[in-house]
C-alpha cells in the first residue's frame, strides 16, 4: 500500500513538521511505501525519495521548488496527485502518484486546522485522523472552549476577542478580562501550536505585551484563567465511534508553561549544546523536553474520571484517529479540560508503549481507521433524484413568455 507522507507547509511550525515527518516515516516504512510530498514555506509542492532523509533538510539550506519534482493536484476525469518533472524534456512527462492513503504531517495552520483535510474530502482520497470539523475545532482554542461547554465538560473562564476589537477598545477589553478572570492569565493565538505565541500575565503590564505578541500570530486571541497550585494530566484517545483511552501521563517541568523550547530543545549534558532527541522521543507530541510519570501517580478513581472526559472530549469535537487531551487539575482535584491535540501535534504514542504498542503498529492503526472511515463515508448518499430543473426550465420559458417586450414597454 503506498502511503503519501505530507509535511512542511505554510505555517511557522514549519521544522517541527520536518521532524514529524521523518519520525513518522521511520514508523510508515515498515509496512508501507511512502511517498513523501514535501511542502515549501513558499507553498510549493514537491515529491522526492530524498525527503525521507533528515539530512536533505539539515544540510545547509531547504529544498528549493526548482530542484525537485512537483506535485499537482487534477480535477480532469477524477481527483488525483501527479508529479511534473524538475526538467522538462523529450522523454519528460508527469506521472500519477499511486496513493492509497494520504498522512497528514502538516502542523499548524494550512495542514492541522482542517483545510489539508478539506481538500482530501474534495479529492475522495482516505486521510489519517480527524475529519475537517474535528481538525478545525481542534486547532481552533476559541471554538474549541465553545462547544466543550455547550457539551457540559468542565473548562476555565475564558475570554475570546480579535485584533480589531484589541486595537480599537483595549481599554474595555481589558476591563471585560480582569472582571471575568483572575491573575495568573494565559494569552494564546486562537490558532496556533507548539506554544508559539503564548505567554503567561501575571499584571495587567503583562497582559497587554501578551496580547500584542498574540495578535503577531492570528487575527483572534483567547485569554484563560490560570491555576496556581495545581498540575497538568494528559490522555491520549483512539479510535471512531468506540474510542479507547490510553493511560494517563503527568508532565514535569520547572516553569509555567511549556515554551517551544521547553517542547522542542533542550540542553545535551554531555556537550552543553542545544539538542533535539530524534530517537525514541515524542517530538510528533510536542514533549520532547519534558519529563513525565507514566502512568501519572494519582487516584484511580482520578484516572477514570479524566480518562471518561477524554472519551467524551475527542466525541463531541468530532475527532477520529488519534488525539492528546491535556487536563489541568486542581490542588482539590477539580479537573478542567484545556485543551485537545489533533495529529499531527501529537501521536503521544509513548502512552501507548505501556501496553504493548510501538509506534509502528499504533501508523498501522491509524492508516487501517482511515481506510474503515473512508469506506463509511462512501457508503452515504451524495446524489438525490429530482424533477427540479425540469419544473425551473418550465418556470423560466413561462416567465421570459410573460414579460412584457421592449416594443410595449
């Protein structure tokens, strides 16, 4: 079965995919042919075994679009992937990409929010993890914190607005925020991952350079409520309609909030140099910095409870595949859904080691509930019989016969 790995992307998570990609295809190849389709910061689509190798990407520069084949995407007799030669030439012609199966790696916006899977819906092609509903409110904190309260599950205080209410009233949202949330507050893009552009105010001095980073990001912020004493619990969820939780894990860390580089980076204690660790880390999940218990030391009438949240947060956001749910708690154990992370922010398949599946055969998973998913989709009704353009011929001949003409106007 050939597998199309798509990574890069438009999006300032742009080298965190990279990384993705090359742990992902690590796991793909054992069962799978991959097809690597490398996206440009330019947006410019291009296909090449050598994608697969980290070092095409580490070795000075990146890809250029003028020295690798592209790739197109056809509407003509049905939806498919073709690459166009670098060169053109006598012999040169495009070929079809034979794609079974399409791997989102894209993270951020242009590829985690939804509209990577909107095109793959267009196409008909089957696509690893959530849909595009479940992608978009998974990458969306706004929407997100809006229809987990509808649905009854416990969030913090929050405070949605956009960068031209922020420019045009500050001073009444600032009011809106400090009567509605106390100090410690959180500011986050509303679409945005990897931390980027979030920071944590504990004035309102704070808040204001806050927001003005935020507003770098995306054109809508969202501020939170902080908790002081408490901590974060993760769990990830598997599956369509009968998801299974994983076991639940507790990040350790010695600051606020995870940075990108507390996420990311972190210092060799051999070297004293900066480092990322490619083997056996969980760069895909966004902790490969972080220290974590697993399974996290806590009640297990705690773990069920969180565990059961989870369940219920990947169903009423519409997710399929796999997704990370982060939780705070409490020091009375009062526990808040914060928020949920769509692949490809985190495959968290550390949590799935315990028992007894490797990352391997968790891609196995994946690509199986993509291929189940889409047959289910193909199975509903998309056309619908009607005499309705015959009855509007009909109506418009009777209307153009009933107008008056130009003479006896």
């Amino acid at each position: 079965m050939n597998v199309a790995l798509i990574f890069g992307g438009r999006s300032p998570e742009h080298e965190v995919s990279i990384i993705t990609a090359h742990q992902v295809n690590a796991a793909l190849a054992e069962m799978y042919d991959v097809i690597p389709i490398y996206i440009t910061k330019e947006g410019a689509w291009l296909t090449d075994d050598k994608f697969k190798e980290l070092s095409t990407f580490t070795e000075g520069s990146l890809p250029r679009a003028a020295d690798f084949d592209t790739v197109s995407v056809e509407f003509e007799t049905r939806a498919k992937f073709s690459a166009i030669p670098k060169r053109g030439g006598l012999f040169s012609k495009k070929r079809e990409l034979p794609i079974d199966v399409v791997f989102p790696a894209i993270h951020g916006v242009h590829g985690e929010d939804g509209s990577l899977q909107g095109l793959l819906e267009l196409m008909d092609v089957p696509y690893v993890g959530a849909g595009v509903v479940g992608s978009g409110v998974g990458m969306d904190k706004i929407m997100m914190k809006a229809i987990l309260s509808e649905n009854g599950l416990p969030i913090l205080p929050y405070v949605p607005f956009t960068k031209h209410d922020w420019d045009v009233v500050s001073t009444d949202i600032l009011k809106v925020i400090e009567e509605k949330i106390i100090y410690p507050m959180f500011v986050k893009p509303a679409v945005s991952g990897s931390s980027i552009g979030v920071s944590r105010a504990k004035d309102e001095a704070e808040l204001r350079d806050a927001i003005e980073l935020a507003c770098r990001y995306c054109h809508r912020v969202v501020v939170e409520q902080g908790i002081e004493e408490g901590y974060e619990i993760n769990c990830s969820v598997i599956g369509t309609h009968t998801p299974t939780p994983s076991v639940c894990e507790q990040p350790i860390t010695s600051t606020d909030f995870l940075s990108f580089d507390d996420k990311y980076i972190h210092e060799n204690s051999e070297t004293g140099s900066d480092s990322i660790d490619l083997v056996g880390s969980d760069v895909a999940s966004g902790m490969a910095g972080a220290e974590r218990k697993i399974p996290a030391p806590i009640p297990e009438e705690l773990t069920l409870h969180i565990q059961n949240l989870a369940t219920m947060a990947f169903q009423v956001l519409d997710c399929a595949g796999i997704a990370r749910i982060d939780f705070l708690v409490s020091s009375e154990e009062q526990v808040y859904v914060n928020e949920i992370n769509t692949i490809p922010g985190s495959f968290s398949f550390y949590l799935w080691e315990p028992v007894g599946i490797s990352f391997a055969e968790l891609v196995t998973q994946l690509v199986d509930l993509a291929l189940e998913t889409h047959k289910e989709k193909n199975r509903l009704i998309y056309s619908y019989s009607t005499n309705l353009l015959s009855q509007a011929g009909a109506s418009f001949a009777k209307l153009k016969t009933d107008s008056p003409s130009e003479e006896t106007e």
